[in-house]
C-alpha cells in the first residue's frame, strides 16, 4: 500500500523511524506518542487493514506477534509483568494497518493514556480478547 505509513516503514522507506526489530514477518519500533516509557508497536510486514480483517487462519499470527512484542520488552528490559498489549479496534485506529500496541510500564500510563489503551472498551482490546472474537467470527 504506497499510502500507508507502516508498510513504508516494514519497507524501510521510511528514514525518521528506527527499527528495533525485524524478521520475516514482522517490524517493531517504538510508538510516537508512547504512553510509558517502553511503548512498542509490532506490525505485519503484509499489510493487513486491521483486527477485523483477521479470522481463525490468523491465530498464529497473532500469537506471533505477542511473542515478538514480549521479545522487545524483554530485550529492552522492561517490565513485562507490568504490560499491557493489544490492539485500536475499528474505527478507533489512527493507522490502518495491523499492529500490537506492547506497553510497559503500565503504572506509567498517564490519564489519558489508560482511558486510549483501556483493556476490551470500544476502542482497544487485549490480545485474549480478539482471538475470542477471532475464534467467533467477529
């Protein structure tokens, strides 16, 4: 997708952001406006509009990206027991492209940080959360 943000960045076209990780799936890099001091965003490299357009064939990848963003908090030695992932769910998503917010630490979180990344509201959902829905068929 030429337009979109995230696919210039997994194609590296995009100098401004720093890529912490990469593999052949996936690329992290850290949010621009972090709601904590690790605040990472793991996104698909095939671009994916976002959590709706995944269904039962997607589990894998899902569970894919949580084990990268676990990696990258690991990595960066943050608190992974005091973590928060998840993802904007539709029409709350400022990119439309696939990507696993993975926040630490959550104590961290400001006002209005904990009401934007507020586990299964309207707007976001927790990974155990989309893969009920995924496993039901949206």
């Amino acid at each position: 997708m030429e337009r979109c943000i995230f696919c210039k960045i997994a194609a590296k076209n995009d100098p401004k952001t720093q890529i912490l990780y990469e593999d052949n799936e996936f690329v992290v890099f850290k949010d621009i406006k972090p709601a904590a001091t690790h605040h990472y965003l793991v996104i698909t490299k095939v671009h994916i509009k976002d959590p709706k357009q995944l269904n039962g064939g997607h589990i894998d990848l899902v569970e894919k990206m949580v084990a990268v963003g676990y990696r990258i908090l690991e990595d960066k030695h943050a608190d992974v027991q005091n973590s928060r992932f998840g993802f904007h769910w539709p029409p709350f998503t400022s990119v439309q492209h696939l990507h696993l917010h993975a926040i630490s630490p959550t104590t961290e979180m400001g006002f209005i940080g904990k009401g934007i990344f507020s586990p299964n509201s309207f707007w976001f959902v927790t990974v155990c959360h989309l893969l009920i829905l995924v496993c039901n068929g949206i």
